[in-house]
C-alpha cells in the first residue's frame, strides 16, 4: 500500500515511534540519537526515511507521529518533502504530522523565504517548529520537545490527546487560517 | 493569494512624470505597524517587485559620471542614519578625515590637521543617484595619493573609493527624523585597511554603524530573475551561476553559463504579470534551470548553495561583493540592494 495510514496497525505495548522525513541523512541521524539519548518513559522507536511512500515489504510498527525535516539552505529538501506529503492519509493530520524547519541561523545560506515553509505549515494545518539541527544544544532541546509531542501522540500522556495539542499549539502560536 | 492583502503604500512623490514609478510594494515596516493594528500576528512575504526599467537617470545628469561607479568590484555595508551630516561641509570633512588616516598610518605620533600629508581625500556628490525627489543624494570619497613633485599638478592615482547612497529608501525615511541622513548603502572599493579606517571615522563623527551586508541565496536568485528579465540591446556577458557544494575535504563548485538570449527566452516564457517578478515566476525560472541540469548530469542543485551571479546587467557575489555593468539600469540595481540593507538595518 502506498498511503501511509494512522490505525491501520495495533499499537505496541507502552511503545512510542516516530518517523522522521527528510533528504539531509547526517541531520537526522543526529536529531534521531539526541532522542534516543531523552528520557522516556516509554519505549522509543525512531524510523529515518528520505521520503515517502516508504517499501512495503519491510514489518514496521504503527507511527504515532511523522515529523518532516526541511532544511532552509536547500529547495531540494522542500520540494521532497511536499511530494511526500501526497503520500499521507488525510487522517494523520490531525494532530500526528509536524514540520521542522531547520537553518534559519544563517541567513546567508538560505535559498527559502521562511514564509514558504510557514505557507506549508498552514496549508496542512500542522505545527511548525524551527531549530538549527546543527548546534547540539538546540538539537538536545529539539528532542526533548519532539519526545514529549511523541508521547501524547502515542496516547501515553493521560488526559491530553494529538488533536487536543493541536489545537492548543495552534491557539498560541498562530492566528487563524481566516484571518489571513 | 491572503498575504498580498495587505495594504500597500504607494511612496509619496513629488517626482517629475519623467521619473518612473518605481513600485515596491508595501514595506516591512508597514506591514509591522498595520498586524499591530489588526492584532494579528506578522508574516513576512517575499513582496513582488517591479522589473527595472531603463534610463531612470534624469535628462540633465551626465551618464558619463557613472564611469567611475561601473565595472569595478565593490564590497556591500549597511549603514544605519548618519547624525547631523551636512553636505555643505565637505573640505571641513576631507581635511578631517586626511589627518585622521595620517594619523592612523602613523600611529602614536601626534599629527596637525593641515599639515602636507601624500595623500588626499577628496569628497563629492554624486548627482543623479537616487530613486525619488525624497531620497538623500549620494556621495562619493576618495583616497588619492598626492604627488611630491611640485611639477606634477594633476591629480594623484586612487586609491580607495566608497560612495554611500539610498535609493527608494521611503521605508527607513519616513521613521528618522530631521537631524538624520539616512544613506543606507556603502560601496567600498580598494584596500581593507582603509575601508576599516574610513569606517571608524564616519562612526566616530556621525554615531552611525556598518556591517557587512551579505547576500542570501534566495536574494541572489531574485537578482538572477531580476536582472535576465532587464530588456538589453546588447549583451555584453554570458549569464552565469556559481554554486557551491558542500562537502570534504574541499568544496566544490559547479559553474553553468548560458548564453544570455537563451536565458532571456527562458525568463519571457516564464513571466506572466507585466511589469512585475513574483516569487512563482522567480522559482520557476530557477526550477527549469534546475532539473535542466538534473537531466544532463543527475546533480540537484537545488540542493547546493547559490554563491554567484552573473549577468550582462550586473554581477554579485553572496559575500557581498557586486559588480553594474550596465548604466541604465544602476537604480534599479541599486534599489535592491538598498532595500536588502534597510532590511539588515531593521
């Protein structure tokens, strides 16, 4: 199958993964070890692909949470990462997708207006989030943050659901698609 | 499109009908004061510009004043408002400004302003540069070496030159007030030291700050897009692009020239509002030059870096070097860059 869907697997007992999309392997590697290095109650499983729709053959646990890397310095990344997009059951974005914009430091190496990236992240209603993957301590604190959002997504965290933080991250952050 | 709701400001000109309107669109800073207003939350956006036209330069100033600005390489600097500049008083400027580079290239001996030094500073206004009426004029300084020899009357070789200018500068005009000039562009050609020596002057005197302006990627590729869309006669240079990729030990470079005609073909096929570059056009114009060379050679250079430019118009270079080559279209070229620089100085 090619579309990627949210239920279409049975959760894992007290198991958490994420899937983390994009062309820059180096970056995603890292950001995926400063996860693995978090502390979590539950266990966490970090899946890296450079786009979908991802092989079929390979036995994969159910993704709780799909976050798409995009890196400022290069349109190649943006551009894979809106093909993904197609690949992706309107159900996940309910609160399971987030973009992560990374390589807003250095502007001079920036060939994406940061507007283009925050377009995306209103056109699919989904959070956005910038860090410079690059520096370790943004990139420790990027997976601390990105483990909590797992952790509700996975429906660990008692009380708060993915489309409860949804709305909540939307409400604070940004204004409303109609105001625009 | 919602982001081009905004309102847009048309600059306040008293200009003559033959100046052109040179429409830039709602300026950040308006945009800023206007989301403030309707309490809602600011998003920047790539504004759509207007293609350059040609002979901005007012009928009475002679082209030939701008030999001195074209074909040579100049380092970019943003420059916030010089306090309590006059034009009138430039010989007080120059003799100041001689004593102190003597006194810099001494350094711990004590120098009398007016004493005979072997070089010479020369101040001068640089009629004709600018945008509208409200723009301040630009000015140009030199460091010439003055000649020992009695004998030889003429003026020495140059030795540095950096000229300062605004043009289309509305946005930062309208928030300073009137003891400020607000020349936000510096263009310094010639030795670092001097540059540094110069600069340290004019921040000592008139409380103003410059930094290096850098030019991003995505600047560099609204340039491309810019400058091939400028109507030529006759192309003087072949278009090209540099980019970088990383990686060890050395980074490499991949150049890609294009005939200029071709690039121009191209950019015709691609533009549909008259008069106007929108980002679309900009990125389609960059994406068929993309996958044309993805097809040919299996890189994606959209996934390096933009490091250069070059055009029959202009050239620039992402560390903030720029190069006209073409006088009728310097205030255009200008207006871009001045824009970049008030957005560094906001």
């Amino acid at each position: 199958m090619s579309v990627l869907r949210p239920l279409d697997r049975l959760p894992g007992l007290n198991t958490a993964t994420i899937l983390l999309v994009g062309t820059e392997d180096a970056l995603l590697q890292q950001l995926a070890d400063s996860m693995l290095k978090a502390d979590c109650t539950s266990e966490l499983k970090v899946h890296l692909a450079r786009s979908l729709p991802l092989p079929c053959s390979v036995n994969r646990p159910r993704i709780d949470l799909i976050v798409f890397v995009v890196n400022l310095h290069s349109k190649h990344s943006l551009q894979s990462v809106e093909e993904s997009l197609c690949h992706l059951d309107a159900a996940f974005f309910l609160g399971k997708v987030a973009f992560l914009a990374t390589g807003a430091g250095r502007d001079s190496h920036c060939s994406i207006h940061r507007n283009t990236v925050v377009k995306l992240a209103h056109t699919y209603r989904s959070p956005l989030l910038f860090c410079d993957l690059e520096i370790e301590d943004f990139r420790a604190a990027m997976a601390q943050r990105l483990v909590r959002l797992l952790q509700i997504c996975a429906g660990h965290v008692p009380g708060v659901s993915a489309l409860n933080l949804l709305s909540l991250l939307r409400g604070s952050e940004n204004p409303s698609p109609e105001d625009l | 499109m919602d982001s081009y709701d905004a309102p847009e400001l048309t600059p306040r000109q008293d200009a003559s009908s033959r100046l052109k309107d040179f429409f830039i669109g709602a300026t950040p800073l308006q945009k800023r004061l206007e989301s403030v207003r309707k309490q809602t939350s600011f998003i920047p956006t790539p504004p759509r510009r207007k293609i350059p036209q040609g002979s901005q330069l007012q009928e009475d100033v002679d082209p030939q004043k701008f030999a001195v600005l074209l074909h040579k390489q100049w380092t970019l600097y943003s420059l916030t408002p010089l306090y309590k500049f006059s034009y009138t008083d430039f010989k007080e400027y120059s003799k100041l400004l001689t004593a102190f580079i003597a006194a810099e290239k001494k350094k711990g001996l004590a120098v009398e302003v007016g004493d005979d030094f072997n070089i010479k500073v020369v101040f001068s206004t640089l009629m004709g540069v600018k945008g509208t009426e409200r723009d301040p004029e630009a000015f140009l300084v030199q460091i010439l070496s003055k000649s020992q020899l009695p004998s030889e009357h003429k003026e020495g070789k140059v030795l540095w030159t950096g000229w300062f200018c605004c043009v289309f500068g509305d946005s930062l005009l309208e928030t300073v007030s009137e003891d400020f000039t607000c020349l936000p562009l510096f263009l310094a050609n010639g030795a670092e030291t001097n540059t540094a020596i110069i600069g340290t002057w004019f921040q000592k005197t008139f409380d103003c700050y410059f930094r290096p302006l850098a030019i991003s990627s995505f600047n560099l590729s609204w340039m491309a897009a810019m400058w091939t869309a400028c109507k030529m006669d006759h192309y003087m240079a072949t278009t090209e692009f540099l980019w970088s990729v990383p990686c060890s030990p050395h980074s490499l470079d991949i150049s890609y020239a294009i005939h200029p005609e071709d690039a121009k073909a191209l950019w015709d096929n691609v533009h549909k509002t008259p008069g106007e570059v929108t980002q679309e056009e900009v990125d389609l114009f960059m994406d068929c030059l993309y996958s044309h060379f993805h097809r040919h050679f299996k890189i994606h250079l959209s996934a390096t870096r933009l490091v250069r430019v070059s055009t029959s118009v202009a050239s620039a270079h992402t560390d903030g070097k720029i190069k006209i080559l073409c006088p009728k279209y310097l205030i255009g070229v200008l207006a871009y860059l001045t824009e970049l620089a008030v957005f560094q100085i906001e």
